[in-house]
C-alpha cells in the first residue's frame, strides 16, 4: 500500500489540472518513460542533463531556452542537493558545443562551494576565470541613501533620510565635475554635519 498524489490527469489534448479526487478503490498505474517526458516537459534527446529519475530510469534533460529564458530557482531544504544540482548545471553548460549554444556564467561564490571547478586537475579549469573578492568593486554613484541601508539594517529611518541628501547632494556635484563620488567622499560629507 502507498500513497499517490495525482498531478494531473494526461489526455489527448495535452495535461489538465485534476478537478476532482480519484475514485477509492481505483487502479494506479506507474508512468512509463514516455508519458513522464511529456508530464515532466523534459527532452528526449538534447538538452540540460540533470540527471537521472531512479526508479525510471530516465534521463532529466531540461530544454535549455525554457530553463534559462528568464529567472531559474533551485530551491529545496538544506542538504537536499542545490549546490550539487547548480554544478552539474554549471558542467552541462560549459560542456556545450558551440553549434549547441554557450551561455556566460557569472557566479557569486560567497561560500566557496564550486572553488575546485576551477582548479587545476579540474577539465572545466581553463573555462573559469575567478576574480578575488578584493578585485570587485561598485560605483557608489549607484547606490541611494535607501540602497546603502539594505546593507547596514541597523540604519534608522532618520539617518538613511540624512544619507540619501548626501548620496543627492554628491551626486550632483560629482556628476557636473564628470567624476563619481566614494566612500571616503561620503563620510567627509558626514564628519561635516558634525
């Protein structure tokens, strides 16, 4: 004895959202390759190789276009596999031909978690570039009073209002000056309202 969850009902038309509950006492049966590659909207043949649906035995291929048209989330609970799952996207990506389409990979690795692909004993080693944290840096020009709050939470309503007539006030002084305003410009401004 187990217990289902139907999805969805298959016709001939395409997958229809289940309207009301099965019958008790009816037959279930176990989806062949087939009727999941269609359910699951997965490739046959070509595309994103995910991996493998254990009891089936069939391949997870993603078409690519659909997965990556617009925003991907790999979401799950902790130690379900979601960094795991972003390598192997990671791998089939760089493993693409170019008659099969390359995408740009730019990744935050805030926790140093895909660092080996890059090493050297790695095949995917000369494909990675890494860049040092030191080596980034953003326009402050770019950031609001309101933006440099997000990153100091414990920012009052009354100071982040102080700070973006500063952030405004720079701005518009730099600008005409055709130069951004830093930091150190920011707590010059500040050291004066003192």
């Amino acid at each position: 004895i187990a217990k289902a969850k139907p999805l969805g009902i298959i016709t001939e038309t395409g997958i229809q959202r289940l309207m009301y509950p099965v019958s008790p006492g009816e037959t279930v049966y176990s989806p062949d390759k087939q009727i999941l590659t269609r359910f699951l909207g997965l490739q046959s043949t070509k595309g994103l190789n995910l991996g493998v649906i254990g009891q089936h035995e069939l391949e997870v291929r993603l078409n690519l276009t659909r997965f990556l048209q617009k925003h991907a989330a790999i979401l799950a609970i902790s130690g379900a596999g979601k960094s795991y799952t972003v390598s192997v996207v990671i791998e089939e990506l760089l493993l693409r031909t170019k008659e099969e389409g390359r995408v740009a990979i730019v990744l935050f690795d805030v926790h140093g978690e895909y660092k080996g692909m890059a090493d050297d004993k790695s095949p995917f080693a000369s494909s990675i570039e890494v860049f040092p944290a030191a080596l980034i840096e953003f326009a402050t020009n770019s950031l609001s009073g309101r933006q440099f709050a997000i990153y100091q939470p414990q920012m009052s309503s009354v100071q982040t209002r102080e700070l973006s007539k500063i952030t405004s006030k720079l701005y518009k002084e730099k600008t005409k000056q055709g130069i951004t305003y830093t930091i150190e410009d920011i707590l010059k401004e500040l050291e004066k309202d003192d």
